[in-house]
C-alpha cells in the first residue's frame, strides 16, 4: 500500500499544472539515534493545492547539507523528478540547511539558482519573541527555578497537588519549560501565574532558603505585576503562532497576520503610554490588588517591551514586497504598469475577464491561482512560485512526533518509511482506490 501511495504521489506531481512543486524538510535524531529526514512537498493538481508526505530516509553517516542535498538528489533520480521543477524549499535554521557554500541551500542554488529559500518563519517568530528586557527574564527566570524546585522531587510534585485539590483549583500540575518548545514559555508562565497563592503556601511550609526565597518574591507585588504582564503577552504571542500552525498555510498569509500583530503592538504601546491596560488582564488584577503601587515602573517597562519586540518583528521578516503581496491577495487593484513588461499583456487580461472576476469572489486564494494557472500560466507562474512556498516546517515536526510515537526504544530496528507514509499522506481515497482495483481483478 506505501509503495502504491508513493507512485500515486509521484505521477500527480509530474502532472501538476506548471510542473513546478515546493518541498520543505528537516533532519532529527530518533530514539535508536539514527538521523531521519523528512521531506514533504505542495503542488498544483485539480485546480487546487495539495500537500503530500514525500519520503523518509535515514542518514547512516553525518547530516551535513550535502548529505541531504544528496539524499534528495538520488530519490528525485530515482523518481524520475527535477531540480528544475523545485520552485521553493523550506528548512530550519541550522548552518548545515542554510549555508550559501556547502550547506544545503547552497547545493540547491548550483542547480537551479531560481529556487526560493525560506527560513521557517514559525522558528523566526520564535526567535524575535524571545527578546526581554533584563527585568522580566530575571522574573522568568525565577519561575524556571519554582517550577524546577518542585518538579524535580517526585515527593514535592505529590504533595503540591494534594495542596492544589484542598485549595480547589482548576490545575493541580505545574508544566515544565523547554527551550526548543516555542510555546512552554507561555504556558509555564500562565499556570504559574494562576497557581500563585498555591505556590506561596508550599513554599511557606518548606524551611529551605531556597524556598524562602521563592515566598519572598510571591509576596512582591512588583515581581508579581511582571509576572502577570508576561502571562498576557505571552497568551498573545502563542495565539498569533498557533494561528500560523496547520496545513496548507502560506508565506501570504503570515504577511499579513504579521503586520495585524505589529501594528497591534503599536497600538498597545500607545495605550500603555495613556495609562490603559485593557488588553492586559492579569495585569489590571495585579495593578488593582497593589492599589497601583510601583505602577509607573511597570508600565514603562511594559512599554519599552513592547516597542522592542515591535522592532525586533520587524528585523526578521523582510521577505515579501508590497507590490508582490498585493499582488497575490487582490490581482485587480493592482496598476499594470508596476509589472515587468513581459507580464503586462496577459495581466490585462485576467483583470478584464469577467469569469475570472466571478471566480475571485467566490473561490479560495489558493483555489482561484490554481484555476487560473490553466488559462494565464504565465502571470500565475509569479504568484503559485510564492503561494507554493511552505511557510514553516510544521508538517516535519508533525512528522517526527508521529515517528516518536511509532519507533519507540522497544522497536527501535523498525522501518518506518511505509507506516509513515500511510500515518501522515492523505491516503484514505488512494488506499480505497487499491482496495477497489485489486477487487477488480479476476482470480486465478
């Protein structure tokens, strides 16, 4: 059944309209230490797009970018594909994908230079929102430490748990901060700050300095004000990266969600400077309870937080221009004579056909370039090389937590390709396409 899910893969993509495809992949040591990499591509088919699990293949030497460059190389020979048709890859930002000379990225410009490279914009997001002001990572700091300090005693986690019950709380578990987790930091954040009270009588009846402290800073109302700040602005920053995650988003639609959270950012930081926190909840409670003590403070360096990452944001994300953007989203309000030359002719005569128009209202972005991409091909080849474009790697990452749970330490010689393909392709019409075929088939 893999083996036949793979053909069916491969002939749609030698048949998608502009024959152009984009693949995004990554690399990830699994529990037998055997280094995996994923690839996962997007093309045009049926006038829509699609996504499809390509291959699985083990490094059995090291992960260098020639190593994958190399390993992509031979199934796309073996296959029957082309560099040429790879109009975008996307990766993470390790040197061995993104190096210029002998990463990756390199390989791939010596053959076809007019391949797009993308940096997954969801690890950038995770990158910029990572600035903090001194003062409140040494707050985040201290709930690292608290969380550490209980978490790390199997004693301490029973007996926290049993004081979360007789206090009636919702949670009765605190959540432990990972690094390479993008979204910990807020969640962490967010459980402590509501487990507050809880966490200050466990620490009250523990006579270690460590844990004195920790009741120390509980009992602060300004440590306990940053506390509430980075449990609102995290829930915001996680929001707007959950809203990034999924299938079939594209570097468009990051565009401009991401200039709606600068522009929110923008908007908040003038509120801070009129002394409005409405959009910081916790943060109101926290004011409001201290009767407003230290309140300047905090709201300065709630400003200055916000104007920094505002910036920050912006730094990292210089990818797509005005007029391309425009472009994609809205083809009829954009002027012709903006266009390169070879463009405008067929473009006036998208904008001019009603039957496209009716299909722009009606149709999804995606859905309306696909069709269109049969009737002007060469003014949909600009937009589909951008639409095609993987935002992120998430489809890898949802890879390897599939790989995870399917090659654990009790069957860590298994060979997961086959399972692999039929967990994460869309393989439920192909498989009964199968099923019916070999019905079909006359006994012997």
């Amino acid at each position: 059944m893999s083996e036949d899910v793979k053909q069916q893969v491969i002939a749609e993509l030698k048949e998608a309209s502009l024959g152009k495809f984009a693949i995004q992949l990554d690399e990830s040591t699994d529990v037998a230490a055997c280094a995996q990499l994923l690839v996962f591509l997007r093309y045009v088919t049926g006038q829509d797009f699609k996504e499809e699990f390509l291959f699985c293949h083990t490094l059995n030497t090291t992960t260098r970018g020639e190593d994958i460059f190399n390993e992509v190389s031979l199934f796309f020979e073996k296959e029957g594909l082309s560099w040429n048709n790879v109009c975008a890859c996307t990766t993470d930002g390790a040197p061995a994908m993104l190096g210029h000379r002998s990463g990756f990225r390199g390989r791939v410009n010596q053959v076809n230079p007019e391949t797009k490279h993308l940096h997954c914009m969801l690890h950038r997001y995770a990158l910029a929102s990572k600035t903090l002001p001194p003062d409140l990572k040494l707050v985040l700091d201290d709930v690292v430490h608290m969380v550490n300090a209980i978490k790390s005693s199997a004693l301490n986690t029973r007996l926290f748990s049993l004081l979360c019950q007789e206090f009636g709380s919702d949670e009765e578990v605190l959540l432990l901060h990972t690094e390479v987790r993008w979204l910990s930091r807020g969640n962490v954040v967010s459980r402590v700050e509501s487990l507050k009270e809880e966490l200050t009588e466990f620490f009250k009846c523990d006579n270690k300095a460590k844990s004195l402290e920790f009741t120390k800073k509980l009992s602060d109302s300004q440590w306990l004000q940053k506390l509430a700040y980075l449990s609102d602005i995290f829930l915001r920053l996680n929001s707007f990266n959950l809203s990034l995650q999924g299938r079939f988003a594209t570097v468009s639609d990051f565009m401009d969600k991401l200039r709606s959270l600068t522009m929110k950012l923008e908007l908040w930081e003038g509120k801070v400077k009129d002394g409005n926190l409405s959009m910081f909840e916790h943060l109101g409670e926290a004011l409001d309870k201290s009767q407003n003590t230290g309140k300047q403070d905090v709201m300065q360096l709630v400003q200055s937080h916000l104007a920094s990452l505002r910036m920050e944001l912006q730094s990292y994300f210089p990818e797509l221009s005005e007029l391309e953007s425009k472009f994609i989203r809205n083809p009829f309000i954009v002027n012709v004579h903006l266009l390169p030359d070879n463009m405008q002719e067929e473009f006036l005569e998208l904008v001019n056909d009603s039957v496209a128009k009716d299909a722009f209202e009606t149709l999804s972005l995606t859905k309306f370039w696909a069709k269109m991409s049969e009737i002007y091909p060469f003014v949909s080849k600009v937009v589909l090389n951008s639409l095609l474009m993987f935002l992120s790697t998430y489809l890898c990452e949802q890879g390897f937590s599939t790989l995870l749970n399917m090659k654990t330490k009790h069957r860590s010689r298994l060979n997961v390709e086959h399972d692999l393909r039929l967990c994460l392709s869309n393989t439920a019409p192909r498989i009964e396409k199968l099923v019916c075929n070999r019905q079909a088939q006359p006994s012997h």
